[in-house]
C-alpha cells in the first residue's frame, strides 16, 4: 500500500512538472535563458526540483502592481512632458547633458524617470560614514520619516536606529518603516511591536504566515530608501545591520556605496517610497503635503539626476539594465563596474563585448570572497568570458566583501544604487538607482573604483585559462544555473 501511494505521489509530480513545463513555455513571458534553466531543473530533479520552483520559480500576481504603475505615470505625466521640452532647448541646457539626451529621453520613456537638475550628492563609499551621517539626519527631523530596507536587524546599529525612530515618533514626528519579508525575517515582533506601540507606522513587503519561512523567495523588495522631511535622502546599497560595518568575521571589511541626496530629486525618491508603500499597506492618503510643499535646498546646484526603479511587475521592461546599456554603449573612453553579483544575459555581454572591441577600457570588479558559492563560480563565469574580449577583471581584497552596485562612465555618468549586475536584480528584485550626469560625481566614483584596484588582484587571461577542471564544472554548473541563481 505504501508503495502504491508513493508511484501515485511520483506520478503526480511529474503531471504537475509537465504542466508547469508548458506553462514556461506557452504562457509565461521570461526569458529564453530562465526558461531553459526551470525546465532543466524540473526534467533532471522533479520532486526537489518541484518544491524548488514552488519556492523561487512562481511567478506573481501584478494587477495591483499594474495599478500601482498606472498611478505613477499618471502622477508623472506631466513633468516628463516638462523634461522633453526643455531637453529640446539645447542652449538652456549643460552641453555634458545634451551628449545624454538619448539616454535621458529612453530613461524618461520606459520609466518615467523625471531629470531633476538643483541637487548636491554625497558619496559615501565607507559604511560607518554612511551610518553616522543616517543617524545624524534622523536625529533631525521635525516632520516626517520614511525608511525602507531590504535588510534590517535589531542588532547594534539597527537597535540604534529604531531608538532614535521611537523618541521622533513620540515626539511627534510621522514616521513610516517599510522592510522586506524575507530579508527582514529575523526582525523580532518585540521589536515591530515596540514601534507600532510608540507611534510609528510599520508596513511589510510580502509577508509570510511563518515568520522564517517565505513561499515567496522570489520578488523581494531588494530597495534601501530613507526621506527625512523632504530635506534628505539615502539611496544605495547598504542594508540595516552590524555586518555592513564589517563586525561580522564572515565577511570581515563590508565595502558598500550609498547616496546622501539633496534637492528636487528627493521628491522622486519619496514618490517611490509611497508607491512601495501603498502596496504593502493598502494605506490611501492625499500625498500633496509631501510633493506640494516649496523647499529652498541649500548648497544645491547644476547636478542632473534620474531616479530609476524597476520591478517584476513590468516584465516587459528591465528599466535599470537599459540605463546600464545605455551607459555602456555610450562610453567612449572607459566603463568601470562593480557590482558582488555578475551574472548578465546575452544582450549585456554582447554590450560589453562590443565596447572592447572599441577600444574602450573595461574594468570589472567583484568579490574576492563568495558569500554564495554558486553565484560567485557563475560570476568568474561571464566575467572570465570578457577577458578574453580586452575587459579587466578583478577581485577585492579576499580578506573582505564588496557589496557596491557601481557603474561610471569617462567622468562623465554615473549610476549608484541597490541593483546589482546580475538577472535576478533586472527581472525577479525590485530595485531602485540614481543616474547622475555630471562630470564631479562621476570622478569621484572612478577614483573610488581605482582606490578599489589597490586592494584587488587582477584575474589575467594566462590565470583563467589555467584553472583547474574542477573549477571549470564549478563555472558551467553554476552558468547554468545563472538565471535562477
């Protein structure tokens, strides 16, 4: 009898496989690559390769998501149609800025992504300069804060946070918390509960009824957002907890890139923060004392920004991955990356590959020390493909991680933010990332990037072509495997 109901348990599986087969196939709109990878899992492993797609293959459902978007353009609109005509004055307009007015335009169009020029950023490429200038401003706000991370622990530095976001509340400031599920799955309800009680408003990115356990391990809400009272904000790749300040000896030294913003562009980094917002709380309200109120920024000046986001909710459109290639296919002197996931389709390879044929310097930087085995032998992968093409290849510092989501381009555009360089952030995270046109910013990332270069080894073409078989099974399991990783 046992044996009857395991064949009919096994048959079921392969049923269930076969249809989600030709679900992949005839109705699911992924790419050819991903496609590929779920229906080798399913035919090679069916029972764990069943379970595995249950966890990290089912797709979502978008129609509050499309909603969502639909508010969005309609809120936009009219600034976009702004954006166009005044990129079509040439001579009111920086010439660096013209030379982007493609990208600008296809930015503006696939994302709605509105040019804010009166702005002053600050990079912060260390993690504890980062966190003493978030506590800083949080300690002053009078209004209002908004904060969303993927990542937030109550730990050290995130017990800090959360003290400071208590005694704001109870002070009367308005004060929003938005974290991830899943990334956030070991926030204590003690702590949540502690917030609420104080006063702040708390809200969850796809919830789960288990608190360690998520079905939805996919479609993470991957952004770090922080607005304080329409006069600051932080966007890039840091999470919420004491190993990003490299107190955890897993990882060691935690190198990660984030923004401090100042300026018009603010008001597009909280429109994004409300969009996340309403989705995870259903919480309605009239927005127009946050967008409506005049604020002089001080110390601002010409620094031309777009804050792109992209999502799964949009599977047509990968916004941020467009900005890259638009970056990468513009670049006439050097494309400098980093990013501690490089796992990247056909269409950037083959983007990348063009700009070495060029001419154009290409650097690429990632991890000396994988923090996911897999990921780490399929970024060798695709990195150790460009080298043969002319691109650079680096490790940092083995003793360390790097984290930072960074591209730069011949001084002149940069990119920062929470997206990294691999499938998953372009088609399954919802991400979000400055673009910055100007000539300053861009310098002081490229020499941050060379800063970088001090503490990496080069991976030469000689030392690819000499690792050893067992590497190489690594490399093409794993590559295999990218578009799920």
């Amino acid at each position: 009898m046992e044996g009857y109901w395991y064949e009919i348990f096994i048959t079921s599986i392969y049923v269930i496989n076969f249809l989600v087969v030709i679900s992949l196939i005839f109705k699911e709109r992924r790419s050819t690559e991903t496609t590929f990878a779920w229906i080798l899992i399913l035919s090679l492993i069916p029972v764990s390769g069943f379970f595995i797609y249950m966890a990290f293959g089912r797709t979502i459902a978008k129609e509050n998501m499309f909603k969502l978007k639909k508010a969005e353009n309609n809120a936009l609109k009219e600034e976009i149609t702004k954006n166009h005509k005044e990129l079509s004055k040439n001579n009111s307009i920086n010439n660096e800025l013209v030379e982007f007015k493609d990208m600008i335009y296809s930015l503006s169009n696939a994302n709605n992504a509105v040019l804010t020029t009166n702005n002053k950023i600050d990079i912060y490429s260390d993690s504890t300069e980062f966190f003493n200038s978030l506590l800083d401003e949080l300690k002053k706000a009078t209004k209002f804060i908004n904060i969303e991370f993927y990542i937030f622990k109550d730990d050290n530095i995130g017990n800090e946070i959360i003290d400071i976001l208590i005694d704001k509340a109870k002070n009367g400031v308005e004060i929003r918390f938005l974290y991830d599920g899943v990334g956030s799955r070991t926030l204590k309800d003690k702590t949540i509960n502690k917030l609420i009680d104080a006063g702040v408003k708390v809200g969850c990115f796809f919830p789960s009824f288990m608190k360690l356990f998520n079905v939805n391990v996919n479609y993470r809400n991957h952004r770090k957002i922080v607005v304080i009272d329409n006069r600051v904000g932080f966007l890039g790749g840091n999470n919420v907890g004491d190993e990003y300040l490299g107190k955890n000896p897993r990882f060691g030294y935690w190198r990660d890139t984030h923004l401090k913003m100042n300026g018009d562009c603010i008001r597009d980094l909280n429109m994004r923060f409300w969009l996340d917002w309403r989705y995870a709380t259903n919480e309605y309200m009239d927005l127009s004392k946050y967008f409506n109120e005049k604020i002089e920024y001080v110390n601002c000046d010409y620094l031309p920004v777009q804050i792109v986001s992209s999502g799964p909710d949009n599977i047509e459109l990968d916004e941020i991955k467009f900005g890259y290639m638009k970056m990468i296919q513009n670049a006439k002197k050097y494309i400098y990356i980093q990013s501690p996931y490089f796992i990247i389709d056909r269409a950037l390879t083959e983007t990348l590959k063009i700009a070495c044929f060029s001419g154009v310097d290409v650097r690429i930087m990632f991890p000396g020390k994988p923090d996911h085995p897999f990921v780490y032998w399929a970024s060798s992968s695709y990195a150790g493909e460009l080298i043969k093409y002319g691109a650079k290849v680096y490790n940092y510092d083995d003793t360390a991680f790097l984290h930072a989501k960074t591209i730069v381009i011949d001084d002149k555009v940069c990119s920062i933010g929470t997206a990294n360089m691999d499938i998953r952030s372009f088609e399954l995270n919802f991400e979000i990332n400055a673009f910055m046109y100007s000539k300053e910013i861009a310098i002081t990332q490229r020499k941050a990037f060379e800063n970088d270069l001090e503490k990496s080894k080069e991976i030469t073409l000689d030392m690819y072509n000499s690792r050893s078989k067992v590497v190489r099974i690594k490399e093409s399991i794993s590559r295999l495997l990218s578009p799920v990783l």
